[in-house]
C-alpha cells in the first residue's frame, strides 16, 4: 500500500519516468506516512487515439467520486 499508477500519452524519457516515480514516492512517503517498499507505481503510455476506450471510459468518468484531481472535461 499504496500502487499508484500513471497512463500518460507517449513521449516521455525512460529518464523522466523515474524521476516522475521517485517525486511520487517521495510525497507519499511524506504525506500518507508510507514505508518506501509499501508503495508501488506504473508508468504506461497509452496512444491518444485509445485514451477515451482504455482510459477516459473505463477509469476516469466511471471513477469520479473518488477522484481527486479532475481533468478539465470533468469540471
């Protein structure tokens, strides 16, 4: 406890992927008072013509109550 787990479009570095996973563990670490090997992330891309199937549909809108940060087409 706790998996995080990111879908972003393609583009980014290997580089960027785990300092994007290494900022995250770091807060959670902080904020929800987590043992580092508690907390897992994945980093997927997902092309921007299957985001609405794989990820707007099926993640996104279907889980809004307990989202937390919205994107701008939920607002």
């Amino acid at each position: 406890m706790p998996h995080i787990s990111v879908k972003c479009f393609p583009g980014r570095t290997e580089e960027q992927k785990i300092a994007l996973a290494k900022k995250i563990t770091e807060d959670v670490k902080e904020i929800m008072n987590a043992k580092e090997e508690t907390i897992s992330i994945t980093i997927e891309d997902i092309a921007p013509e299957s985001w609405d199937e794989s990820v707007k549909n099926v993640e996104i809108i279907p889980k809004a109550s307990v989202m937390y940060k919205k994107p701008h087409y939920m607002e």
